[in-house]
C-alpha cells in the first residue's frame, strides 16, 4: 500500500539541513555547541527527521516549545539532551521526569511547587535539568531581575528533584541592521552572568544565540547557540540574507501534480466570488492543494507555481483544497509536477518570496504546512523515508 494517497507532497532534503548544521559548525567557536531547535514539527519540516539528522551531523542536544513535543521526539528514540523552551504547567513535570527532559523556569514559586509535586509523586526520581530563562528585553518569558535570578537559584539549589543546568535569554531583534538593542540584551544578559558568578555560583550551560545572533556574534556563542531557522536553510530577515556571510540550502519542498486541465473557448470565471476570468485559448490547470493544508488563501489571484520550469499564475481565490494556475505554455497535463514552493528548472519560488507576497515572515509559511501533507524525506537525492501525519504511517 502506498504511504499516501494524494497528489500533493512536502520535499524536504537531509543533506540540506546537515550542511546547515556544519555552516554554523564552522561558523561558530569549537567549544560551542549546537543545540537544533526543531519546535513546531520541525518549522513544518517534521521535527523528528529534522532532530536526527542535526544530531548526526554536528548538533548536541534539541529544542521544543512544549513538553508534548519533547515527548514526541522521546518516543521515536531519541536519546540526546532535550529542552522545552517554553512554559510547562508545573502538574506536567512528572512526565519531564519520566522521559527525561529539561525544563525551562523563570520563577521561584513555579520551582516550589515542581519539587513539592515530583517529591510528592516520584521521590526516588532522578532529578530533571532546569535552565533558567531571563528576559533581557524581549518582554516574553524569563527573570527581569538579579534579585529574581537570585532567588530562583538559590530555591533549585535546595531542591532535590530540580537540578540547575542552564542559563538563557532570547533576542528580540537581532535579525537588525541596526544592533542597539541586541547589543544592550546581551549586555544585561552579561550582568546577570556577572551577579551570579559574584554570588559565589558555578555557571551551568549558558547559552543566548538564535540563528541571527550566531551569524552576527559567533562570540557570543557560550556553551551553545539555539540554531532554528538557519537550520532548515532560511535566512531569518533579509538583512540578514544580503549579509551573505553564512551561506545556507534551504531544505523544504513542496510540490503537486495536476489534477485537471481546461483551455478556454469563451471566457469563463475561475474559483469561488469569480474574481478572475479566463480569456479564450488560456489555459487553466487545477491542483489538488488549499488553504486548509497551509497554503494560505492570501496567495489568491497574487501567488506563483512553476510548471515546466516557467511560473504559472495563481488564479482565482485559493480553496479550500485546490487551487486553479493560469500555464502559460499551454502544454499542461493531467498528472505533470508542479513546484509550489522551492525549485523547477531554473525558477525557484522561495518561501521568502511567498512570505514577501502575504506580508509576514518565511518562519510561518512552513509551520503552516500540516498534518494533511505528507512528507517525503531525501538523501543523496534519493527517498529515504516518507511520513504521512495524516494516517501516521511512515515508509523507509
Ligand atoms: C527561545 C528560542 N530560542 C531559539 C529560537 C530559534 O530562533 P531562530 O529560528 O530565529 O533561530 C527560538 C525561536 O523562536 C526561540 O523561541
């Protein structure tokens, strides 16, 4: 049987992300390590693919948003260090116990009642890693004071099922020309290092790098960078883009085949609210994928596919699972591959493009792809596994 049983896939290619993961390698200091993040199924490219291949080509440890996603990762068999980035409602810390999964906190009182619930539960427990997140002016998550920081350590210290592994903050614009900002949160990050180390503390891993703070201050690496949009090949802002110092492969795919083909003899209007109308000897191909895989209804009448190497229109509202594309060439035909998002020939729509075209930013457009398209796994160009989210069935 096959693994899927539709006309419409997500490509995404391993040697992409592994030569990502040895840019950043070489990029950063020996002593850094590289910590994938892969939140989000992976940026939509599948977290557990994505998460084994970082590891095998240079990355240490992982990184999710939420506990659930670490537990995922577990379950598949991964065994290398995995932080939850985010919040974890402290009634869940006994699965990061079970699975063995660090955690992030940023307040005493949350520590008090993790210990008190895991003593409570699982006393003989062997205790979790905890990273203390610090807000140094992304305004999210994490302590906004030494007296704070201060106090969480001094309470994880004292508890035996939480063990203090990590220190961190996050940027708010270090994707920018201008560097004021990142260069103030690194400063304040700094002297929270400092308080501590004053305090009498021995730093545990520390880490503060996203994908553009690891382009632009390698020095700032510490014990890891966070790497999570470089890691599948995309530039995190297109300042960061033109710097073209760190040359990335985007990794992701996607693609379709034709599901149907008319050329028009009198005109006729294409899609739901007739906002396009097909003029005499156009012809119109409709393709078996819609807003409700991800591909966003903001690309009617506005995006691009490419058949036969050359781009065919978007026309018409997309659907909610197809779309109809105006093929140029007139030589469409049921069943001929259609590149949505990557490359054809020598066209390629990148996902900066798509992002470019529906005003937002090219971390979304993957994360959109969902549990509707499957995803077929490369190496050396060749299939090595296919995953379909839908059904859970996977092929190697
Ligand atoms: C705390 C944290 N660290 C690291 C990352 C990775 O950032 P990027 O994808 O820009 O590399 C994220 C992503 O949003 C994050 O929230």
């Amino acid at each position: 049987m096959k693994a899927f049983c539709r006309d419409t896939w997500v490509e995404v290619d391993l040697d992409a992300i592994g030569k990502n993961v040895q840019t950043f390698r070489r990029h950063i200091p020996a002593k850094t390590g590289i910590m994938a993040v892969v939140k989000a199924d992976g940026y939509g490219h599948g977290a557990v693919q994505v998460g084994r291949e970082a590891l095998r080509c240079g990355a240490d440890s992982l990184a999710v948003a939420m506990l659930d996603e670490a537990v995922l990762l577990r379950k598949a068999g991964i065994t290398a260090p995995v932080l939850v980035l985010g919040y974890t409602p402290v009634d869940c810390v006994e699965q990061a116990v079970q699975w063995n999964i660090e955690l992030t906190a940023y307040h005493s009182e949350w520590v008090e009642q993790a210990t008190r619930l895991l003593l409570d539960k699982c006393p003989n427990a062997r205790p979790i890693g905890i990273h203390i997140k610090t807000d140094t002016g992304m305004g999210r998550l994490g302590v906004r004071s030494t007296e704070e920081l201060l106090a969480i350590v001094e309470r994880l210290e004292r508890s035996p099922m939480l063990q203090w592994t990590g220190i961190f903050t996050h940027f708010a614009c270090a994707d920018e020309a201008d560097t004021t900002h990142v260069v103030q949160q690194h400063q304040q990050f700094q002297s929270y290092l400092q308080a501590l180390q004053d305090a009498g503390k021995t730093l545990p891993k520390v880490h503060c790098c996203n994908t553009a703070a690891s382009i632009a201050f390698p020095q700032w690496g510490y014990d890891t960078i966070r790497l999570g949009i470089g890691l599948y090949g995309l530039y995190p802002s297109s300042y960061m883009r033109e710097r073209a110092d760190v040359p990335l492969v985007p990794a992701l795919s996607l693609k379709t085949r034709i599901a149907h083909v008319k050329t028009a003899k009198e005109p006729f209007t294409v899609s739901y609210g007739a906002t396009y109308t097909a003029q005499p000897e156009e012809q119109i191909a409709t393709l078996p994928i819609g807003y409700a895989d991800g591909f966003s209804r903001l690309l009617s009448n506005r995006g691009f596919a490419l058949h036969g190497g050359e781009r065919a229109a978007i026309v018409g509202r997309v659907c909610m699972d197809q779309i109809m594309v105006r093929i140029g060439s007139g030589s469409a035909q049921v069943g001929d591959e259609v590149v949505l998002y990557g490359k054809q020939g020598d066209e390629e729509i990148s996902l900066d493009e798509v992002a470019e075209r529906i005003g937002t930013i090219n971390y979304e457009i993957p994360c959109m792809l969902n549990y509707r398209i499957p995803r077929v796994y490369l190496r050396g160009r060749q299939v090595v596994e296919v995953f379909h989210p839908l059904t859970m069935k996977s092929e190697m």
